[in-house]
C-alpha cells in the first residue's frame, strides 16, 4: 500500500546522544574556578629553643613605612628594583660554597650562600595591603626566578611548573613522586627564608 | 509516476521537539557544574590586589576564608569605613579570629584538621596593623598555613 502522507518526520532519536555529547564535552573543559594567591607559612608563636646566632650580613632587612616606602639594607629603593636587588642578595655566595649560583658578586658585606640567606620583612601599621603583597610578590618572585633558573638548567623545565603540577588534584600519584624529588632538590638550593617580623607601630611607642 | 507528485502536494513535516528536554538537562547540568557555591554574602569591600607568584588553592574544603575590608555602602552606617573583619556572616574584632579558626578547624574531618589554610581575602586598601593582629591570633591558635588571596596580574597595579 502505497503512503498517504507527506514527507516522513525526522529521526529526532539521536539528538538526546549529541545533547549529552555536549553536555560532557562541556564538563570536560570547564574547570571550577579556584582562588589563588601568595602562600607564607607563619612562624609558630612558641620562640626556638635553642637561639640560632645569626651573622647580620646573611639577612637582608626590608622595611616598608606607611606611605609605602621601600628600605632594603638601609637604602631607600624603589619597588621595581626589590626583585633584583633581593636575587643578588641571595646569589652573592660571600663565602664561595655555592657552585650554581651565577651571578654572585662574593661582596664580604653580603650573604654567605643561599643556603644562609634570611630576607626580613618589616611593615608599619598603616602600610597598605596592597603595597604588602606587592613587596611580597617580589621577594616570592626573587626566589621563585632562582629556582626556575636553576630548574631549567637541571630538569628542563621551570621549577613552578613543577610545583604547580605537583599540588594538582588530577596528577597521578607515580608522577607526583617523582616531582616531589625534584621540587625539594631545588628547595633545597635555594631555601624560601622569609621571615614576617611583628610589625612596628608607627606611633614610636 | 504518481509516487513522486505526492511527495510535493505534502505539508512540511513539525520539526521534532522531543530532545528539547535534554538540551534543557544538559544546560542545567552544565551551569551547576560551573556554580560556585557561596555560603556567606561579602559585607565589606574585596577588591583583592594583584600578585603574579600565586599558587592556586586546590581542594576547597581544607580552605577557611577570612574577609577583610571596608563595610559595603549598606553596613556603613552601623559599622563606619574603617577596615573589619567578616567572619562567616558577620563582622568581628580581631580577637574572635582565634575562636573561629578553632570552630571551623572543629567542623572539618579529622585528618584534614592538621592540613587545613586560612586563605585571608583582604582588601587592597585595608591596613597591616589589622592583618598584623589576624597573623598573631592564627599564630596563637597554630593557623601557620596562610594564603593571600589575590587577582592573577601584575603586582604593580597595587600601588595605583
């Protein structure tokens, strides 16, 4: 018998199967956004039971007053100069045990060898967070700079890479053991020393 | 012959909505997906600063948000413009940042209890000295993990 109707309708059964292709496709490449930002240990508030005599030319002092103000070793410094200033501080190698630091000027006045190196920070009370993380941002780069540098010339690959690979929940664990070595061996090198001294208050008292 | 004048005498066939359910499924899917769940409004103002060295905050539950910041326009009349503390839902003093921590570190699993970060959302215009005191009250309380919580950007643009 021939068909009365008109043309027949579309087979609509496999649109449900692209619309969940989509959908997954979408799940897939969409990653939740996460928060990021600069990450600092504290120091525990018990001091250490042992006092630890350290030499005043291994730290390097910043301070920074209320009106955002810059002094790195007793110079007043601009911002964008802290980066530089603080890398050839903790590359200076006084003492000549550091047979990977590149630049080091072996100045008597400055730090031993990175292993050493402390960089103080110290902020006022009235000191803007903005200018606090920025100064931060520095001093973290400073290191992490050194330690991409020296990364690449071992591992061919930079060192924050690396590390941010290493926190990633969907790294394998076989690949993370791996990084784990090789993240400490540069920590190692390069030690993040930053301390966070209780800030002054600008009042004098 | 007249298989084919049929064909052009025949009204257009309806276009088939019968997958329009999975279009709406799979859009409905795919915003919750994206949907970050907020459990507390912001009552201050959180414009984070910039820094480039960040690292990203990975598993959100072992995080313990701290918001610091001038009151929005709203709460200004209650609470003034200089810089506060929001905890949770509500502003406090520095001094109960202690009380805080231990509630929430309380709150969370036991084996996440030793792991867990303050991700501190601070204002870029807010001052030190408060942060100073939140530093000294997560000291007291064992809270060393910290994380500044900032924009990705080039930290210069703090200073303008």
């Amino acid at each position: 018998m021939p068909r009365r109707a008109g043309a027949p309708e579309v087979n609509a059964g496999s649109m449900a199967d692209i619309a969940f292709l989509l959908l997954i496709f979408f799940l897939v490449t969409t990653t939740i956004e996460t928060d990021a930002g600069l990450d600092r240990m504290l120091p525990p508030i018990e001091p250490p039971e042992t006092d630890v005599v350290i030499k005043e030319k291994n730290i390097f002092q910043v301070n920074i007053n209320k009106n955002g103000q810059l002094l790195a070793d007793g110079e007043l410094i601009e911002l964008k100069d802290l980066r530089t200033k603080a890398m050839a501080f903790l590359e200076n190698n006084g003492d000549g045990s550091c047979n990977y630091c590149q630049s080091g000027k072996k100045d008597p006045a400055s730090s031993d060898n990175p292993t050493k190196a402390i960089i103080s920070l110290k902020n006022d009370r009235e000191t803007k967070y903005g200018t606090y993380i920025t100064v931060q941002n520095e001093l973290v780069g400073a290191y992490n700079d050194l330690r991409d540098r020296e990364s690449e010339r071992l591992y061919k690959r930079p060192f924050t890479s690396m590390e941010a690979e290493y926190i990633k929940q969907e790294t394998p664990a076989s690949v993370k053991e791996e990084l784990k070595e090789k993240i400490t061996k540069i920590q190692e090198m390069f030690p993040q020393k930053l301390s966070e001294a209780e800030t002054s208050s600008s009042g004098g008292s | 012959m007249s298989k084919f004048a049929k064909k052009k005498s025949g009204e257009l066939p309806a276009v088939s909505t019968a997958s329009l359910p999975d279009i709406v499924f799979m859009l409905l899917f795919f915003f919750m997906t994206v949907t970050v769940m907020k459990n507390s409004d912001v009552k201050v103002e959180n414009t984070l600063p910039n820094a480039s060295e960040i690292k990203k905050l990975e598993k959100k539950d072992r995080v313990i948000t701290i918001y610091v910041g001038a009151p929005t326009r709203e709460f200004q009349k209650v609470f003034g413009t200089e810089s506060k503390i929001q905890l949770n839902d509500k502003f406090a003093d520095a001094g109960e940042v202690g009380d805080y921590i231990l509630m929430e570190r309380a709150k969370k699993p036991q084996e996440l209890q030793n792991v867990l970060t303050t991700s501190l959302k601070v204002d870029k215009n807010a001052n030190m000295g408060l942060i100073a005191d939140i530093k000294l009250e997560l000291r007291k309380v064992n809270a060393l993990k910290v994380n500044y919580t900032t924009y990705e950007g080039d930290a210069f643009n703090n200073l303008k």
